[in-house]
C-alpha cells in the first residue's frame, strides 16, 4: 500500500486520527433504521447483533469491490480490507442512496450489503458510526434483478424478468415491506424507472425482443407523457433541475419540465446506452458507438447531450474506453477512464479534454463483459481506479489529479462501488435521544458525497450495470462492453 499525502482537501477521505467509542448494543437498538426485517428486527439490528458499534470522530466512508466469488468491503480512506463476504455467482453491486447500504443484483432479487458505515443526525450536527460489513439477509425478489435508480431520497428497483417496478423511500430499504409504490410494466423487459419530486413514474418501454421508448406516469400511474422514438432503451442519468436522460440507438431522449424531446444522434446509427449524470450540470456524459455491425466496437467519442437545449456534442477522445469507464465528480466534472490508461476531465460546456490524469498501464476491453476490467467510481472528491491485471486500486484527487493512495489486492477486482458513511437525503434524526448529553462536545460537521452511480448514484449506476449488447440479465442486447 502507498499514500502519497497525508492531506485532503474535502470530508477527510484521506487518513486522520479518528477516536472510536464502542457502543453497547442497547444503544444501537433505540437508535436503528427501519423496523420489519426478518422476524422484527432491522437488518442494522441484525448486523449490530454479530458486532460490536463504535462512535467516529468523522465519516468513514466505504468501497465494495465484487470478485469471483464474493465482495470485499473497504476502508475508502486507507483501502485497507474490511470485510470479505462470500457469494458465489456473478454478482452486481448498486448504490442504495442512504450512504450505508448497498444492493447487490444476486440469485433470487436484491440483497441489501450493509457496508457498515453512517451518520446520525442530531439537530445541526451529525453523530458518525462503523461496524462490520454484512451482508444481511434483507431481500427484494426479482427473477433478474436489474437497475437499481435512487433519486431524491427515492429508490426504484427494476425486474427485468417481470417488468415490476418496486420504489421506496431511502431510508426505509431495510424492510421489504414498506415499498410504497409498485408498478409492473405491460411486457417484461431490460428496462429503468426513476421517480421524480412529483410523484411522477419515468419507465421504460419494451419486451422481451425490442426496447421501443419511454412512458411518463402520474403518481396515480396514469400516462402524462410518451416517446415510441427510441430504438434500443438503455440506461438512465439525471441531471440538475431534474431532467432525465435515457439512451437510444439513434441519440437520447430528454424528459424535463413535463415534456419529452428526442435528441437525434449526427449518425444513422448512434447508440447512446450507457450515461453518466450529475444533478449538479445539466449535461449529461455518454458513451458512443457508431458501428451497428461490430461484434465488440471500441469507441473513441464520448457524447455530450445539454437537457437544456436537447442537443448532443461529440468529444474525440485519444483512446476507447468501456462501459465502466464513465462518471461524474462532485461538482459535475466529466470523467472518462481510457485505455491508455489515463483519467480524462473533459470541459462539458466546450466538449474537449481539460486535463489527462496517468493512473495505471494501457489496457485491453475485454471480449466478455462480465470479464473485469478497470472501473472508475467517484467518492467525496475522490475517483477511485481498480486494475484488474495488477489486483490494485487507486484513488485520484480530482482537483489536484494527485493519486494519493494505492493498494494491492488479494483477488482480482470487477464491480466497483461504495458508500459515503454520511447523512444522506431522506435521512432521520433520531428520537428519544437527550441532545443535552452531548453539550459541549466537539462534534465533526463534516459530510461526504456519494454518486452512484451510483450515484449512484446516477451513475448509479450508472449506470456501471449496463455491460455489453447480448442479452442478459442486466445488460444490452449487442455485443459491446
């Protein structure tokens, strides 16, 4: 393991002395999530149950990595290795929106990770815990667990094997049973759903032989809204004033202030299906493939499509890349992971490359999708790089383009994702607790961020969970990466 810096310029990812208090269990018990787990306890009781609950002086924030055969959870801060769950299968990792829980995209539906890390509010302050990553026994079924979108404190899970639709406030994803809207789409299909501020349902349309468009439904799931101009639905991302994008083979379509426009790509054939937002720009980065006959396209253009203008930009970029190498920074910077291996920050509104961040050797995109390859995933400042051909990981400042750690691991990365360990949107003070006790402490104000994807996430993720164009559970139906 390498650190290059002992400084960070946002929530502390980088390594500071940090007081832990162990809390008896009592304590985790009145102050825990959601109630209606298994048999009545929460899946936070459950993981408190097995360890023991300290008190931080500051955010801990946390990165999952999938391996063959498992998932290891790590310290974002010193990469050290927390946890090591094994699971066997192919497994996918989606951000919850909470800042502690993940969904892993599993045999038999959604299983929720609680990575072990959180931040209680407490008036204007926030109180930080850690625990051992669990991999609860909480589960959302679905014959093909699909996306996984959150969106202001809300969550939408998508079945591709039945079309349903399941939302649910952040905050509540423990507990199976509180899902407060479901939907189930007229043919099942590779798809998306997010629900926006309103109450209102963006879903995509399709089966199981073709993805069509997109439908817009009231919060009665009343139709408002519809475009049949969308060949090859895929992949969603927001973008601020809570515009949606969704990817099709000839462009994208814009839903935003109740209306849908199509943005027509400048080729006959332009497929955008993988899209990384940022509620902080109203642009939005994808990916761009122009080759309809490849078996395995390697592009070298990313797209740029403005929700305010509906218009799309091309960026040439000095490599290909793949579908895991899109996200987002913090503050809606545009980050696309080459083959050259070279972080690239791209000037949206001037749609050219700003600056080329080294990060590791040139590499080669995979036949396969599922086959690892290096993945980008953004985190409180910080982007952080897996390699599989060296099992390592790395994270780059974005703004200074320092890596400032580096760590080896013991099993070859795939998946990538994390938590923020922070307060997120939808969060709850705790009741019951006397805030008098805590006079006179000195409390940490500090907070993370967290993209999925992600976002994650709405990168969420996104997505990262959209790979390759034959047709699979969780991804295209062509043959990319």
């Amino acid at each position: 393991m390498t650190i290059t810096s002992p400084a960070r310029r946002r929530t502390g990812l980088r390594p500071s002395l940090a007081l832990g208090v162990a809390l008896p269990l009592a304590f985790l018990t009145a102050c825990s999530g959601s109630e209606g787990a298994t048999d009545g306890a929460t899946a936070d009781e459950t993981t408190a149950a097995a360890a023991e609950v300290t008190e931080e002086s500051a955010v801990k924030p946390r990165l999952a990595i999938t391996y063959d055969g498992g998932i290891q959870v790590l310290d974002a801060t010193t990469l050290e290795v927390l946890e090591d769950i094994e699971l066997a299968g192919f497994n996918r990792i989606n951000g919850a929106g909470d800042g502690r829980h993940l969904y892993v995209s599993t045999t038999g539906g959604f299983q929720v990770l609680d990575a072990g890390s959180w931040a209680e509010p407490h008036g204007d302050h926030d109180h930080y815990y850690s625990t051992t990553p669990t991999l609860t026994d909480v589960m959302f079924d679905a014959e093909k667990p699909g996306h996984v979108v959150n969106h202001d404190g809300r969550t939408a899970l998508f079945d591709d094997g039945t079309g349903k639709i399941v939302v649910l406030d952040s905050a509540d994803l423990v507990d199976p049973e509180v899902a407060t809207r479901e939907y189930t789409t007229p043919s099942a299909h590779h798809g998306v759903a997010v629900e926006l501020s309103d109450g209102s349902l963006v879903v995509s349309e399709g089966t199981e032989d073709a993805r069509t468009g997109i439908r817009v439904l009231d919060a009665d799931d009343q139709e408002i809204a519809a475009n049949d101009d969308c060949p090859g639905v895929h992949g969603e991302a927001m973008a601020s004033d809570e515009a949606v994008v969704i990817g099709c083979e000839t462009g994208a379509v814009v839903y935003r202030d109740g209306e849908i426009t199509k943005v027509a790509s400048p080729d006959a054939y332009g497929r955008i299906g993988n899209q990384a937002g940022s509620e902080e720009s109203p642009i939005v980065l994808g990916d761009y493939k122009s080759d309809p006959d490849a078996d395995l396209e390697r592009p070298t253009r990313v797209s740029l499509i403005d929700t305010r203008t509906a218009s799309l930009k091309l960026v040439d970029l000095p490599s290909s890349y793949t579908f895991r190498s899109l996200a987002r920074g913090d503050d809606g910077e545009a980050l696309v992971l080459g083959t050259d291996g070279q972080l690239h920050v791209i000037d949206e509104e001037a749609g050219s490359i700003e600056r080329s961040i080294p990060v590791i050797d040139e590499w080669e995109e995979p036949e396969e999708w599922q086959e690892p390859r290096p993945t980008v995933f953004v985190l409180d400042g910080s982007a952080y790089v897996t390699d599989p051909a060296t099992n390592s990981i790395h994270a780059v400042d974005i703004e200074t383009g320092e890596v400032w750690i580096s760590a080896e691991l013991t099993v070859t990365p795939n998946e990538l994702n994390g938590v923020s360990g922070a307060a997120e949107e939808g969060a709850h003070e705790h009741e019951g607790e006397d805030h008098a006790e805590h006079e006179g402490e000195e409390h940490s104000h500090e907070e993370g961020d967290e993209h999925s994807h992600e976002g994650d996430d709405h990168t969420h993720d996104d997505h990262d969970h959209e790979g390759d164009d034959h047709d699979h559970a969780h991804d295209e139906e062509t043959t990319e990466g």
